[in-house]
C-alpha cells in the first residue's frame, strides 16, 4: 500500500487529512467501495484498472481519511488531454483539457461517509486544478448532493438517465406495470422465440471479439465513435472473472445455421447491474434480438437478488432509444455535472455534439469501413 500526504484539514471534530493512493495495492479503497450503501461499479479498483488499460492513463486517486487511517471519502480523478483542436468555445467542457471524475465513465463522483470528508477531497481537486491552467474539474454525479459544499463549483444538468426499480422477491418472470408495454414485450418476445433467437452469455474472448463487430456496426450507425477492442478485453479480463461483467449474446439456431446476431454487456456490482454496451446487426433487428437480451438480464438480476437495473443515459433527441428504455418499468433519472471553473457554457445540459455528428452521419461515418471507424474512434477517445 502506498499513499502520499496531500493535505490536512482541521474541523471542528477531528483531524482529516487527504492522501493519493493506489487502488490496486491499497485493500482500504476496494474495502470502502463494497462496503458502502451507495458504492458503484464506477469506483471499483477493476473498473479503474480497465479504465488506464484503455490508454495508459494514471489516474489520481484521493482518500479522505482520519487520524487512525479510515477511509471516510474517496474521489477517483484522471486527467485528460482534450482534443487538439477547436470546435468551439461550447464544447470546450466535453472535450478540452479536464481532470474528471470520471472520463468515459457515466458517474463517479465522491463516495463519502462524512461531509467533511466530501469537502476535504473536492477541495484537494480544486486546488490540483488551479496549479494547472487551462485544465477543468469535472465532477459526474447522480443528484445534487455537492450543491454549495466548496466554493466556486457549479452543478450543471446533464442527460436523463433511466433506472429500473426491481422487486424486493419475485416469483417467476418479472413483471411490467404497463400493460401495454407488457403487451408488446410479450409479442417481442414471443416472435422471437418462435423464430429461433435464444439468449445465453458468452464465455470465450472469440466470441467477445465477434460480438465487438457487431458494436461497431450499431456505432456507426448511430455515428458514435466506438471504444477500443482494447478496451473490453480489460473488461473481460478483470470484471469478468469476479462476477462483475457479463456478456449476453442473442443468437438465431435455424436448421442450416447458428450465429450471433446481438449481443450486450451488463455490469453487476452492489445492489445495482448495468447495461453499459450493445451491439447487434441491422438486418436481424426484426426479429427483436434486443427484447429477448433485457428481458433475460432483467430476469437474471431479478433472481439474483439485485435491487436496481439501470438502463443508462440517452442524448437528447434520441425519443426511440428513450422509449425502448422506459418500457420496461424504467423512470428518468436526471444525471448532473459539476465543474470548477464554473461553466455557462452548458446550459440546460442540453449541449451535444449534435450538429457535428448529424453532419458526419450523413455524409461521412456510416459510409466508412468498420475498421476505419474504430481506428477513428480509438484516436478520438485517447484525448477524452
């Protein structure tokens, strides 16, 4: 275990100070993490791991703690570079220079026991970044919970994010409230059960780089730049072997042939799993390979024992995606951003690569080669 004095903070009731470790070798973080009621994927040490494999970033990672060494807040940091050129004083916070918690990440703010502890690590973030000009905190959180906590940081509203509150003990198949929905689920399901699509998780890196052709096509259909191969290979490496990922494929058996047609990764960890990637082909989306994979995962999370299924953040404008997440029971979760300094630039939340992206779908991205687009987005990434 290794930590590095950063600062001491004197309150009212005890002695904190705040110190930079290494989740890997200090057991107190990952301890902390499963500990907590509210502790995440996202701050995991294997999730961390994957993160820095992705691009050899190092991230910076504070820990609150006391006089006797326990840990009251942690706050994971990595820097990034931002692209190297201009697309506009407005997207400055999404793609410029940031110390951000975390990038490429939906949400990793400060896990806290103590609210002095939270203000001590974000403190300790403001002044890493007022020793580095140009650079912007930014912090990603669930609510509003650093409202007024340090001077100077200002939340700003992102994306709706969408959360499946799972029953407490079920028997048999969960059970949607809307019955229209539970209709067309049904009928989905149904259709594509009838027509040979059965779900089952993968369980070697073969079929892992299959299914990773398939995410490409989806990206670049929608014109979002892909991660790196590199990238879920670490995820398989380090969650996978801990229970922590899961790679649900959907494949169609028919009397001459057998093939992946869909395929989605979920998370699990606490009291939450998440669905954090998919992809699958154009052509076999009529056959509902997409229904088949939520239903099976919600199912299993269901029987496991979890208590929430978040289905992840939708960008503006994107009613479908937002639809096919709420049917199942889902409700919007607003996500927000905190930044230092503040940010005007982003109001509303409502900024996105719109225009930039609409552009390049239409007339470049879906008509590259797959292997051009996750070279693109491979070099696209590393500055964010």
């Amino acid at each position: 275990m290794h930590t590095e004095l950063l600062t001491t903070v004197k309150t009212s009731s005890q002695d904190l100070r705040v110190v930079e470790t290494n989740p890997q070798t200090d057991p107190r973080w990952e301890s902390f993490v499963v500990e907590h009621p509210n502790g995440s994927i996202y701050h995991h040490p294997a999730w961390l791991g994957a993160l820095e494999r992705e691009y050899g970033q190092k991230g910076v990672y504070f820990v609150c703690e006391d006089a006797t060494g326990q840990v009251l807040a942690i706050l994971p940091m990595v820097y990034t570079r931002g692209l190297p050129f201009n697309l506009g004083r407005r997207l400055r916070p999404l793609i410029g220079r940031r110390f951000s918690s975390l990038p490429r990440t939906p949400v990793a703010g400060p896990l806290s026991r103590d609210s002095q502890a939270t203000v001590a690590v974000l403190q300790e973030a403001v002044q890493q970044v007022s020793r580095n000009p140009g650079v912007q905190l930014q912090i990603k959180t669930q609510g509003r919970e650093l409202d007024g906590l340090v001077d100077g940081i200002v939340c700003t509203p992102w994306r709706l994010s969408y959360l499946l509150h799972l029953p407490v003990s079920s028997e048999g198949p969960f059970r949607i409230s809307n019955r229209d929905s539970r209709a067309s689920v049904k009928r989905a399901i149904n259709k594509a059960t009838r027509l040979g699509v059965y779900t089952r998780p993968a369980e070697t890196e073969a079929e892992l780089s299959a299914w990773y052709g398939l995410y490409l096509e989806t990206m670049q259909y929608h014109a979002v730049p892909p991660r790196p191969y590199r990238f879920f290979v670490a995820l398989w490496e380090l969650l996978k072997p801990r229970g922590m990922m899961q790679l649900l494929l959907a494949e169609r058996q028919t009397v001459r042939s057998q093939r992946i047609i869909a395929g989605s990764i979920f998370l699990r960890f606490g009291r939450t799993v998440s669905y954090a990637f998919g992809g699958s082909r154009r052509g076999d989306l009529s056959l509902r390979p997409n229904d088949v994979i939520q239903w099976q995962a919600i199912n299993e999370a269901c029987r496991s024992g979890f208590r929430f299924f978040d289905f992840g953040e939708v960008p503006e404008g994107h009613d479908d995606l937002a639809r096919f997440k709420s049917k199942w029971g889902s409700e919007p979760l607003r996500l927000y951003r905190y930044y230092y300094p503040a940010c005007t630039d982003l109001e509303n939340g409502s900024v996105e690569f719109g225009g930039y992206l609409e552009l390049l779908k239409k007339t470049v991205w879906r008509r590259l080669p797959l292997t051009a687009t996750a070279w693109l987005g491979d070099r696209l990434y590393k500055y964010l």
